[in-house]
C-alpha cells in the first residue's frame, strides 16, 4: 500500500512539475532572446549612451497568464527606484502589482535593480502578495489564499529616450508556491 501511495504522489508531482517547466523554458527562452537582441542592438549602437537620472518612477501594464488558473488576464505595475549613486548601475526601489485573473491580487514588495547595458534592466523585488478570490460558484474549487511571500522578476528594454522619460517593453514573473505568473506588455518611465 506504502508503494501505491509513493508512485501515487510522485506521478502526481512528475504530471504538474512537468506541465510547469514547459511554461518556465519559454519564459527562459524569451529572457534569453531578448538579453541576445539587446547585446548586438548595444554593439552597433555603443556611441548612444546618455547619463541617468538618480530616480525613477515606473509604470508597466500588459497581458498576464497565471499558471495556476491556466488562463489570461491583466496586469500592472508600478516602481519607484533610486540608485546608490551619480554612475552606478545599482538600484534601490519599491513596487507594486495588482493582477486581475479570477478576482484579483496585489503585490507589495522591495528590490533592487540592475542595468545590464544602457536600455536594458533586470529588477527583483521580493514581497508579499495579498488575495481577492471572488467565489461565484457554490461548486468553487479554488480555497481562499492567505498572503504569501513571493519574488518578483522584471526585465526592461527601453526602445526609445525622450530627456527624462524612455519608453518600451516589458517581460515579468512573479513566482508564488501556488499561483505564479508571467506578464508581457509597454513600460514607460519618467526619471528626475
């Protein structure tokens, strides 16, 4: 019986870590893309440097697909950074996240942020994620969540500066034991 139960959970646990991961390598993937484009867009492009401003206030918005659920939605987030210094590439900064798949959930969270090349960035804040499950179903399978610690990754690649604002794309994960997700929409940043 021991043995039964054993193949049991491990099938169970093999089924779900697989069914993840192919969702995990594709966000791989895209990081690894996009890191890739960046590097020979900064090649042909090394004379286009500029200095940063010390703070910046940042706002993202695009599709969202939460894992847990399997399907789409939309999300948000906004970030305030400052970094340690007039020529460091190390930030310091706050954010917050609020995703709308099957009620919603807030993120509130701290991090730090580093900037790879000139337009591109890699952010992670770890914090606290609040949930607001709107059950509309007697027959909901779904049990209430608590708040529950989870880390947040961003990655941005500014298509274009205009004096203190830079504008483009977005990808982020957030990764929570029971209900990760991963976004991808515009960014836009005013920095002062």
């Amino acid at each position: 019986m021991e043995n039964c139960c054993n193949f049991a959970v491990e099938s169970l646990f093999t089924f779900y870590f697989k069914n993840r991961m192919k969702y995990i390598k594709l966000f791989i993937f895209l990081v690894f893309g996009l890191f890739y484009v960046s590097v020979i867009y900064a090649q042909e492009h090394s004379n286009d440097e500029h200095e940063h401003a010390r703070n910046e206030i940042g706002v993202s918005s695009g599709a969202l697909y939460a894992f847990g659920h399997n399907k789409w939605g939309g999300g948000a987030h906004i970030h305030y950074f400052r970094t340690l210094g007039f020529h460091s590439k190390l930030s310091l900064g706050g954010s917050f996240e609020q995703a709308w798949v099957d009620g919603r959930h807030f993120n509130l969270g701290a991090g730090v942020k580093y900037q790879l090349f000139n337009r591109l960035s890699i952010a992670t804040f770890p914090g606290i994620t609040f949930f607001s499950h709107k059950q509309t179903d007697m027959h909901d399978t779904h049990e209430p969540q608590n708040n529950r610690f989870t880390l947040h990754f961003e990655l941005v690649y500014d298509l274009f500066h205009l004096e203190n604002f830079h504008a483009g794309m977005v990808l982020d994960y957030s990764l929570l034991k029971s209900d990760s997700h991963a976004m991808i929409g515009i960014h836009a940043a005013f920095c002062f």
